[in-house]
C-alpha cells in the first residue's frame, strides 16, 4: 500500500486509523504520519465533544461535531492531493502533541 493511500484509510474512523498505523509500522511513510496524527487528534477531540455534550447539551455536541466534521474534509482533501496540510486553528498543535507517532 503506497503512502497516499494508508493517509487516506487513516481518515476512517477508529477501524481505519488502526489500520493505516499497523501498515505505516512496516513501510514507514511521512505522509502517513502527518495524518495519523492529525487524526488522533480528531478522534480525541471528538470524544471529549462528546462527554462535554453528554454533561451540557447535545445541541452543542452537535455544533462541536459539525465543525470537527468541517475540519476532517479539509485533512481529507489534502490527503486525496497528497500534500501534508495542516487542518485550520488545531493542526500544527496535533502534530506536536503526537509528534513520536510515526
């Protein structure tokens, strides 16, 4: 599997992302990296969205959802180019906070 394509499994959700960093431990590449941190860094955020919503209001775990779902098509589209782009406000954070993923 070629480094454009495990970056793009990397984008399924939870099954997808275990997939894409199993097969990246093999044939390590770069751009796989990227995105496997950028989304850690999703499902993460995803999950604490989804505890604030479960303890405040499902409506504002629906606008958080909405606008992570916004942010991972932008990492999605920049995965399908082949180029590492940086999702907007958070991306540059998840490549630091998860920087020994690879």
């Amino acid at each position: 599997m070629d480094d454009k394509t495990k970056s793009l499994v990397a984008h399924i959700p939870i099954f997808g992302w275990i997939y894409a960093i199993i097969q990246n431990q093999t044939d390590k590449g770069e751009l796989t990296s990227f995105y496997l941190r950028q989304n850690l860094g999703f499902l993460i955020l995803w999950l604490a969205f989804y505890i604030i919503g479960m303890l405040i209001s499902w409506k504002l775990y629906m606008i958080l959802s909405l606008i992570i779902l916004v942010l991972w098509i932008l990492s999605l589209m920049g995965a399908m180019s082949g180029e590492k782009k940086l999702t907007p406000f958070l991306g540059e954070m998840f490549q630091q906070w998860f920087k020994t993923l690879s």
